[in-house]
C-alpha cells in the first residue's frame, strides 16, 4: 500500500507544480452580483428571410429568380451572392457572366438613384450582360424603410411606434470600378420580378 501512495505523491505533486508555473495568482472568492433567479430574457426575434430577385442569364438575357436573404440591406453580401453565381437548382436554367470574388466587393449607395461597387483584387472587366446582371438585381433589392404610424385623431392619444416597411433600392444606374477599369450601367429595362 505504501508502493501506492508515492506515485500518486508525486502526480499531485507534479500537477500542483504545473499550476503553479502557469502564472495565475490565487483568489479569494469574487461577488459578482445576484445569483440567478431562474428567470430567462426573452427571446429574440429570429430573422425573417426577404425575397430578392436575383439575375442570371437565361435564354441570352438577363432574367429574375428569386431568392431567400436574412439581411437585404447588407448590399455587399448581396453582390457576394451574386457574383457566387447560380445555385445547382437555378443551373438547371441559369448561367452567370460574372466572376467569383475572392474579396468583399465595397458597396455604397451614392444617392438615391445610384450605386457604386468596388472590386477589389484582379477582377477583370464586367461584359454588358455581367453588367446588367449586377445593375437588374441592386435595383430590385429590397431594403427598409420606416413608414410613420397613422394619426389616430384623439387628442392625447399615444401614437402606435413606427413600423419597418420594405421598398426595392431602386437604383437607376450602377457604377462598378475594378483594378484599373470603372464601367456604368442603368437598370432600364430589366424584367420585372414575378411572384
């Protein structure tokens, strides 16, 4: 029995050494505030998809299908997106002139009526129709927008908070600028989106 206890002497020895030498002091006990009550917070809301139209070539032109997206007013990863091409679904009957990123694409709404993306790395020139797939789909991204609460008409009545409404961005021109090229395009007779 005594042939037992050395070996175990010196692993708890060895492990309190180890300890030691990692540099954490000892501590007393620390308060840090009530103790839990068993009560949770609520939940949050979870995200709620948006449909977005995205364009892909079918037939040789531009042509809308529609997508689910958690986050429409992150534009960049919606270019993202776009430029990932076609899903293997949306292969069956789409192709895509535009090239894989290999950098997030900066994107910044200039005014109201127009976009401007920013690719980074060698990225080379967008065709007409690489560019009109991008143009088509930022014009019909759908982003929000606070639409104020109807007036009640009583006096002293508390108005009800504003509610998110959602409207497509709307973008009537398109500015891309890659490494040494810039090309603009208008979303001028693009398809409109069914369903």
């Amino acid at each position: 029995m005594k042939g037992a206890r050395v070996p175990a002497l010196l692993a708890g020895l060895t492990a309190a050494l180890t300890l030691a030498g990692c540099g954490v002091p000892p501590s007393g006990v620390i308060q840090a505030g009530v103790p839990a009550s068993g009560l949770s917070s609520p939940r949050a809301t979870p995200p709620v998809p948006v449909a977005v139209p995205f364009y892909f070539v079918r037939d040789g032109d531009p042509s809308p299908y529609l997508r689910k997206v958690y986050d429409p007013a992150d534009l960049g990863a919606v270019v993202r997106l776009l430029f990932d091409g076609p899903t293997v679904t949306e292969a069956v009957t789409a192709t895509t002139e535009l090239p894989r990123l290999t950098a997030a694409p900066e994107v910044a709404i200039d005014d109201g009526t127009s976009l401007s993306v920013r690719l980074r790395d060698k990225v080379p020139r967008l065709s007409r129709l690489a560019l009109r797939q991008l143009a088509c789909t930022m014009a019909q991204v759908p982003v929000p927008s606070a639409v104020a609460p109807a007036d009640t008409g009583q006096e002293g009545a508390v108005p009800a908070p504003s509610v998110t409404a959602r409207h497509a961005l709307g973008a009537r021109s398109v500015q891309v600028v890659g490494d040494g090229w810039t090309v603009t395009g208008s979303t001028d007779g693009c398809p409109a989106p069914s369903g």
